[in-house]
C-alpha cells in the first residue's frame, strides 16, 4: 500500500502508524505516549474525588459528633430531675379492708423549660400565665434568665392547661409526664391517709408511714416500679369512715361546734375501722393541711377528757381487789384538800354503791376510789392500761400523754375524775377496749390484722371480772344513767360521759367544754369501741345547757345507727341485759 500525500503529512502519519512485511498496521511510541497521558489525568481525579468524599464525611463526622456529645450533656442538665422523679413517683395503692381504693398514683404533665433556648423570658412568661394565671412572674422569670439546661415552671398540669400551652407554640419549653397521687375520696379519711409532696413522697399519715417502713429504701436501691409495688390494706372500712365524717360536720353545725372527731375501734383486735378529725383537709389540694385547726385530734391532740377517766378509775377500784360492786362511798358532802374542793355536779348527797359512783359521775366517789388505792397505784394503773405513754400504731402524728411531774394527792383526786392529765383520744378508746374485751390491752393497728395476730401482741392489764363488771356499768349507764341519749335498740350500746371543763386565762371555764362519749357494742360481747369528741360545743336550739350527754352521746347514737349493718352487727330487739342497779342500790 502507498501513501499519497505531502512530506508532512507522511511525517505525521509515521508517528502513528507502520506497517509490517506483511503490510498489516501496528500501533508504534506515539500512540502509548497518548495512552500513558489519559491514565495519568484518570487517577488525578479520582484521588480528588476520594479527598472530596473523606472532607465530607469528616465534617459531618464532627458535626454527628458534637451533636451527640450536646445531647448527652442535655441529658445530664436536664433529664436527671425528670428521670429521678419518675423513679422516685412509684407508689402502691392504698385500699380498705374491702379493696375499695383510698389512694392510687394517676399520670400528669409537668411543664419545664430550657432557660439556655429561651430567646425572649419575658415573652414567654406573658403568653405562659394567658394559660397559668397564678405563674410567679418573678421567680420564673429568674428561672428563665439563668441560662441553665432545665427548669421546672409548673408541676402537675390538667390535661387542658397542657393543650392550651401546647397551642401557644412557645419554644424552649416542653413537658414530662409524671406521676400524681390522687384520692378518690377527698377529704373523707385525710388525717389516716395523709399527704405525699410535689415528688409523691410521702410526708404525713399512713403515706408516710409506707415510705418509712421500706419503700424508700427501695427506691435508693433502685427497686421500685409501678408492676413491683403490692397495694397496702388498711383496717380502715370507706363506709363506716363516710358516716362518721359526715356525722361529725352535722354536729359541728348543729352544735357550733369549733371541732368534733370520733374513732370505731374493733375491741377484740385494735383494728381502726374509721377515724376522723375536722377542720380536716383536702389530699389532692392540700393548701391548708398544716393550718393550726386542721390538727388530727384523735391522735396527735391531747385533751382532759372529763368523765370518761371515770371508766379507768372505777376498774382501778375494781382491780385492786378493795372493792366491788356492792362497795359503798360517803358522797354526803365535798372533800377538801387545802384550798381545792371537790363536788359533784349533780349531787346526791347521800351514800352511793360503786355502780352508783359510776352512772351518776360522782367526782366525791371517784376521788375517794382513787384515794384508797394511793397515788403510787393509780398512777401504776393509768400507767398499765396505756393511758400515760406514747401510743405505738403506724400512723405517725402520735402525741406524747400530759401528766404531772410530781404526783400529789390533789392530782390523784383530780385525775380520777378526768382533771390534771391530759392525753389523746384515741389511747383513751383503746383503754377502754381493754376493759371491753376481757383485759386484753391491744395497741391500735391502721393495718388489717386477724384475731391471732392480736392474741400475740395482747397484754393482760385487768381480769376477765374485772371487765365483766366494767360491761355492766358501761350498759347500765346506757339504760338509766348519762348515756342514755347514746342508746340505739336493738345493739345494746354502752358507755360512759365525760365533760371537762377547758382552761382559759389560766383558769377553768364554766361554759367551755370538751365534750366526749366513750361507748362499746353489742355489750352482752362487745367487738366495737366508739369514741366521740366535740370542742367548744354551744348549748342545742332550745336547751339551755352543753354537757356530753346532749351532744357527744347522740353523735354516738348516729354513727352506730348507720353503721352498725357494715360492721357486721345485727340487730337483735329480743336480747336484754336486765339493770340490777336495785339489788346493788338496796344493799
């Protein structure tokens, strides 16, 4: 083949090409060269791609990296509060004997803030309180200036509030569900329940008395859910608490009363079936719990209670083997000792038997009674049936009993007739009970507990006689004496007044009481113990006086009425204790 063209372009054409013998075209220098050129441009680029690619993923590397080491440092600012309240939120239940709910936790919003997000505070406060109207401007706004990562503003919101403040699109606050404890029943057994704080720790009442029986140790432990947590039982019957509450705010009205409480005590086992104190207060909205009038009297007020002591003088005389229930006392006239004279507010002014001394309320006869056995053995007494010390029962708000430093012989007199030592009322039901029971002492329990349970932690302070013989009188006032108001037929009540006298301006008050009536049912086997008391009670439309027997008895007479069928008590209209009062009064 031969190449038709100029010198150059032969020049040209040799630096590609040649041929062989055999005249086939092979590639020569000039077309490598070509070929090394286009692989060296290649791998240029594709390192620069590389470089490009490891820039890229460096860079949101760093970003991936700081946005993670941001959120952790979040956590730590913010979330450590929320998360520990939620570990800490976990309670049980708290039901009646029956199961009935008395306190459950229920799930609520809490709003917070993040001050370090906030742009504006002031702005954010403003649109805030459109929701939240009673919002302490100045202490969030302190809040939200303080650059910090976490800030509660308002715990616990209604699911409105949340969506309303949801609606407003603030940024820089959110919410954390937590847990709220809630009562279904109000104020309706307050003072037993008690109260939890702001992270549903239990401060008051049966409430705190679960956290300090091991609940918080075990949320220090990390223990506690809301799966692991078994509900707590009470002794506490929601029925019979309704009536007696309900009761209690009738003869506060009807009476003018400053305060009023009441307690029903199983006899034979210390259970607390029902309790309750007003002025009380709301759980769930618990703004005026710790004002001074909202005090549990029943167990943390100590109080003189009147002729109701009687009860415990009159076994006192019985126990001491010096006398029984034919014993006759001189209540002919008063006993004076130095400047200090006793009386009796109905007088009879004549000799009187024990069971008399009783059922007439004879200060003489008491003090006499108390006379004969000596201040070392009625304080000994007092002392036995659990009148003088701390009472032991789960529920904290315990008082610690009054008495004198020194006993004298005035005190002893005065004691026995309810004067000179105060203690609370429901250690004053519960001595009672031991009388009712066959002289079993059982401190009282707000938790369930069998008849065996109670044989095992009962202590032995008076002989079955002993109180045999206290049922007799307790009926026997019922029937003829100061507590017949209290009488409901068919249960055969029985019990005993007490009106003390309180001190004002240092001295007693003829027209201020402390009204009490200290009651047991059905007397031929007692199983409940009731105790009514009313502060500061004004005389009913038409009377002219205020004693226990007008108003505290007949408190006593409604809440069995009511109540008697929950507790299990039948009425039986044909069963009757017969009075022997003639046989002790003609002897």
């Amino acid at each position: 083949m031969r190449w038709r063209g100029s010198k150059k372009d032969k020049a040209t054409a040799a630096s590609y090409t040649d041929f062989s013998a055999e005249g086939q075209e092979v590639k020569v220098a000039g077309n490598m060269a070509f070929d090394g050129n286009r692989k060296k441009h290649g791998n240029r680029a594709r390192n620069r791609l590389i470089m490009a690619m490891s820039c890229f993923i460096a860079i949101y590397g760093v970003i991936g990296g700081k946005l993670i080491y941001f959120g952790l440092q979040s956590e730590k600012e913010e979330g450590y509060r929320a998360s520990a309240a939620l570990n800490l939120a976990a309670r049980p239940d708290i039901l009646d004997r029956n199961g009935e709910i008395l306190a459950t936790d229920i799930k609520t919003a809490s709003l917070y803030a993040e001050p370090k997000r906030i742009v504006d505070p002031d702005e954010t406060i403003e649109l805030l309180s459109t929701v939240l109207p009673n919002l302490d401007w100045e202490a969030t706004y302190k809040k939200l200036k303080s650059g910090s990562g976490f800030a509660w503003i308002q715990r616990g919101l209604t699911p409105r509030q949340q969506s309303q403040i949801m609606a407003l699109g603030v940024p820089g606050i959110g919410f954390r569900t937590e847990t709220k404890r809630f009562y279904p029943g109000g104020p309706t057994a307050s003072h037993i329940l008690g109260l939890v704080n702001i992270d549903n720790q239990g401060i008051a009442g049966m409430e705190k008395y679960i956290d300090s029986a091991g609940l918080s140790d075990l949320r220090s432990a990390g223990m506690v859910s809301e799966q692991s947590l078994e509900p707590i039982t009470l002794s506490i019957d929601i029925r019979v608490q309704h009536i007696m509450r309900d009761e209690l705010e009738k003869a506060m009205e009807k009476y003018r009363a400053i305060a009023a409480g009441a307690v029903v005590l199983n006899a034979k086992t210390g259970e607390v079936l029902a309790m309750a104190s007003l002025p009380d207060y709301d759980p769930n909205n618990p703004v005026n719990a710790l004002e001074k009038d909202r005090l549990n009297r029943m167990s943390a007020g100590t109080y003189e209670m009147g002729s109701t002591i009687k009860t415990f003088t009159t076994a006192m005389a019985l126990d001491s083997g010096l006398f029984n229930l034919n014993s006759k006392f001189d209540a002919t006239r008063p006993m004076v000792f130095g400047r200090q004279t006793i009386r009796d507010f109905h007088g009879k002014a004549r000799w009187l038997t024990l069971a008399e001394v009783f059922i007439y309320s004879s200060n003489i006869g008491s003090g006499k009674e108390a006379d004969a056995v000596g201040i070392e053995g009625h304080r000994n007494f007092l002392k036995r049936i659990g009148l003088l010390d701390r009472m032991q029962t789960e529920l904290p708000e315990v008082a610690r009993p009054v008495e004198p430093r020194v006993w004298k012989k005035v005190h002893s007199m005065t004691i026995s007739f309810g004067h000179g030592m105060m203690t609370t009322p429901l250690q004053t039901a519960v001595g009672s009970a031991a009388l009712m029971n066959g002289g079993k002492l059982i401190q009282p329990t707000f938790l369930k507990r069998t008849q065996a349970e109670a044989d095992q932690v009962a202590t032995q302070v008076v002989s079955p006689k002993v109180s045999e013989d206290m049922r007799y009188l307790y009926r026997l006032n019922s029937e003829i004496g100061s507590g017949r108001r209290a009488e409901v037929k068919g249960y055969r009540v029985g019990g005993k007044t007490g009106t003390a006298n309180k001190v004002v301006n240092g001295k007693y008050a003829n027209d201020v009481r402390f009204n009490a009536f200290l009651a047991a049912f059905p007397m031929d086997d007692p199983t409940y113990v009731v105790l009514t008391i009313i502060d500061e009670p004004k005389p009913e439309e038409g009377m002219y006086s205020a004693t226990a027997g007008l108003n505290a008895a007949p408190m006593v007479a409604n809440i069995i009425r009511r109540s008697a069928s929950f507790l299990g008590v039948k009425p039986d209209f044909n069963q009757d204790i017969t009075s022997k009062v003639v046989s002790y009064g003609n002897d």
